[in-house]
C-alpha cells in the first residue's frame, strides 16, 4: 500500500481525536515502516545519482537493504512496542504502535513479490502475498480503486473529527497524492 493511503487509515484508524499528540502519534507510526526506503532510495537516487532501475530492481532486493527492512517492519518489534505502551498505559506510544501494526498488516496482504521480512529476528521469511496494491497480474485492478474509495471515507472520518485547518489541508494533499499514484500504478503496471 502506498505510504499516503497508511497515513489516511493509520490516522483514522487511531487518531482520537484527530489533533495533538494523538494525531502525531498516528502519523508516526503510520510512517516509520516505510521511512527507511524512503531515505535510502531518496539518497540513492538523488544524492548518489543511482538510476532508479538499480535502486528498485537491484538494491531494493540487496540482503542490505532487505536487513534494514526486516528492523523496521518487525511485527515482533512493533508488537513488543505496543506491548510496552499498553502496560506503561502510555496511550500516545500505543497509538503510534498500533498504527504501524495495521501499516505492517495491509502490507503483508498487499505485497505481491515485494514483501518485506515481518517477524525478524526469528526469521527472514517473506510471505508473498496473491494480491498487490501496485501489480495488475496480481489484482491491483481490484485493490486500487478499493484503496482509494477506503482513502475517501477516511478523509470524511478525519474531517468529521475536528481536524485543524492545517491537518485538513495536509490530509487533503495526502488523498490528492494517493489517487494520483493509484492512477499510476494501474495505467503504468
């Protein structure tokens, strides 16, 4: 799933209310299991000049690359730390948990030959999902516009629950961008 629709749901998922800390804590852990790619691929492509064929056909699948993956989308690390927010009764750490559990959750069931290592360190096993949120040979002419019509009402969740103006604006720009990549994939894979 792309990282604008994780925010959407993450946010209305868990958001309560949608402003503060609560909302922050949504976002961050909506976030987190995609931030090492982004900097990684960000750096590659643009401070190192690293064309994109090598950075998403090679160093994507590089056991380097896959290592830091395993770290960040962990259900055993995200679990222990909701595990530990639950028990500190720290509800700002268990929102940011739970949000990157259900970020963890949707891509376990979206990534088609993509996926990432989910229960390191006990094991680098990849589950290779039938359906994709990007790959049209694995469904993604379903999951799409299923994703976007999720994105929508998670919009209407969110704005329902009193956002700021900016966080309006800033979910606004998040649901323009998922629909656009959505468009995306389906047009170009």
């Amino acid at each position: 799933m792309n990282t604008p629709a994780h925010l959407l749901i993450g946010a209305a998922a868990f958001a309560r209310p949608a402003q503060g800390r609560f909302l922050w804590a949504a976002l961050l852990g909506s976030l987190l299991p995609d931030l090492s790619l982004y900097l990684m691929a960000g750096t590659s492509l643009y401070v190192l000049g690293v064309p994109a064929s090598v950075v998403f056909d090679q160093l994507y699948f590089s056991d380097g690359w896959q290592t830091v993956f395993a770290i960040d989308n962990s259900f055993v690390l995200w679990g222990l730390a909701l595990l530990v927010g639950v028990w500190m009764r720290w509800k700002v750490w268990t929102v940011g948990a739970s949000a990157g559990l259900l970020h963890l959750s949707m891509d376990f069931l979206l990534h088609a030959g993509d996926g990432r290592p989910q229960f390191w360190p006990f094991s680098n096993w990849v589950f290779h999902s039938p359906i994709s949120y990007w790959d049209s040979t694995h469904h993604a002419l379903w999951v799409a516009p299923i994703s976007a019509v999720l994105c929508v009402a998670c919009y209407a969740v969110l704005w329902r629950r009193g956002m700021p103006i900016w966080a309006k604006a800033f979910f606004a720009v998040l649901l323009m961008a998922e629909l656009w990549v959505a468009r995306q994939w389906l047009l170009f894979f």
